[in-house]
C-alpha cells in the first residue's frame, strides 16, 4: 500500500489573528507547518508528503518548507474543503492521510493505529472522548447536552484514496471541517482510533501558548533545558 499524506495549510488562521498565518508562526522557533511535516515525514508508512498552500502564500510556504521533500506545493481554495479537493486532484497511491498544518505535533503511534483499518474500512480517524459537561449556550447556558458516546475527531484522518475522492465528488453540503463529515454523507464506514492530547489544533491564542507549553516542558525533560 503506498500512502501519501496531505497536508493542508491555505487557511489564513483568523481565530488565532496576529496578521501572520497561523501556520507560518514560529513554535519553538520553527514554524507549526514545519513542525507538522516533520512528524509525519520520517514515519515508515508515508510514502510521500504534499502540501496545499494559499494563494499568495508562496514565499512564506519556501522559507517554511525549505530542504523538506515535499515536492512542489499545491494551490488551495477558499474553505478548507477546496484546498483537500485540490490536495486530492494531484495524489496517487492507494491511501491518503488528511492533517492539518494546525496540529503541529503527531506522535508517531497515532499513525501506526490509523493504516491498519484501511484493510476493512474506508477510512480512520483519531478521536478523543468528550470529558467535560457539553451544553448549548448563548449569552447564558442552556439545555446539557448528553455527552455519551461522544467523541472529538483530530487529524490526520486516513483513507483509501479512491473511497474519499469519491465522496468529495458527491458532496453538496456546506463547507465541512474534517473528512469523516463527508465520507459519512457518502456512506463510507470510518473506524475511530484512539487519538491524542498532542494533535490538538492551535485555533485561538490560548491554543499557542499551551503549544509552545508543551514544547519547552519536553524539552526540559529531554535536555534539561529551556529556551526563553
Ligand atoms: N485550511 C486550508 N484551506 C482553507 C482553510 C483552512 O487548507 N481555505 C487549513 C488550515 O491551514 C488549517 C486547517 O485547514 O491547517 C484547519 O483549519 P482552521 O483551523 O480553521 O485554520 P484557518 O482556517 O487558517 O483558521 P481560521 O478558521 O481561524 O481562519
Ligand atoms: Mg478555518
């Protein structure tokens, strides 16, 4: 099975702000887009790695992407929907594995659990429990929602190529945000794996900070040493 990972990173990470696209900030002084590539490149089932970018984003995405073997970037679309179409369009193999330029941190156990079920299913998924009291809210909190059997759904998001650009051709719903939306309204059978704390996605402020967090506790606990 030879699979390829798409990595999308046309968004212009409005949520986060700062001017600078969130996946070209400096996390540790590397960017998250590199930093996303580079935990998924060196993993034994990848065969290949793309990337789609924004329009206007090339010379952020050579500086990010320098002296990676990601061959030539792709050119996204508006919604994060069209820039995996145009992902989609250029790839060959048997399996794709969808991620966001977002989540800058992929163990590589996660991936391991993702290819097997392509044997049986269309698709895989990781997804972490919902832990904390889910209710709707406006200005003040309204009816608590039953949060059995409820789950998160992280990237990167595996699937049999054929599988997901097939549903993407039968989508006619409003911009999703992840693939198991659309293979789901396509009927695809999705297996969900166990995900990961690390993949969270940096979407607000607050999501940096707890990366680079993250990032300089592990690097005093490999070295010692922080890095201010
Ligand atoms: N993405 C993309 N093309 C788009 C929109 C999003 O490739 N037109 C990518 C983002 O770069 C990101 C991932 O999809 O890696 C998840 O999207 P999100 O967290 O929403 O990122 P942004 O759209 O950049 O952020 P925001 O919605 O806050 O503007
Ligand atoms: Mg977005």
């Amino acid at each position: 099975m030879t699979t390829t990972a798409l990595i999308v990173a046309a968004g212009k990470g409005e949520r986060l702000g700062g001017g600078l696209p969130k996946q070209y900030r400096l996390l540790g002084g590397k960017p998250v887009l590199r930093r996303a590539i580079e935990a998924l490149i060196g993993h034994r089932a990848i065969d290949a790695v793309r990337v789609v970018i924004g329009p206007g984003q090339q010379d952020l995405a050579a500086a990010a992407l320098a002296g990676l073997d990601v061959g030539r970037p792709i050119e996204g679309g508006a919604e994060r929907a069209d820039s995996v179409r145009a992902g989609l369009a250029q790839l060959s193999g048997d399996a794709v594995l969808v991620h966001d330029a977002a989540r800058p941190f992929c163990p590589p156990a996660v991936i391991d659990r993702l290819l097997p079920p392509l044997e049986f299913f269309d698709g895989a998924a990781p997804v972490l429990a919902v832990g904390d009291t889910l209710a709707r809210a406006t200005d003040t909190l309204g009816e608590p929602v039953d949060r059995t059997g409820m789950v998160r759904v992280q990237t990167p998001q595996a699937f049999r190529l054929d599988a997901l650009r097939a549903a993407y051709a039968a989508w006619s719903g409003d911009a999703p945000t992840d693939e198991t939306t659309v293979a789901r309204a396509a009927g695809l059978k999705v297996a969900t794996v166990q995900g990961d704390t690390a993949l969270e996605k940096i979407t607000e402020p607050a999501d940096f900070e707890r990366a680079e967090q993250w990032l300089a506790s592990r690097l005093v606990a490999r070295t010692g040493m922080g890095f201010d």
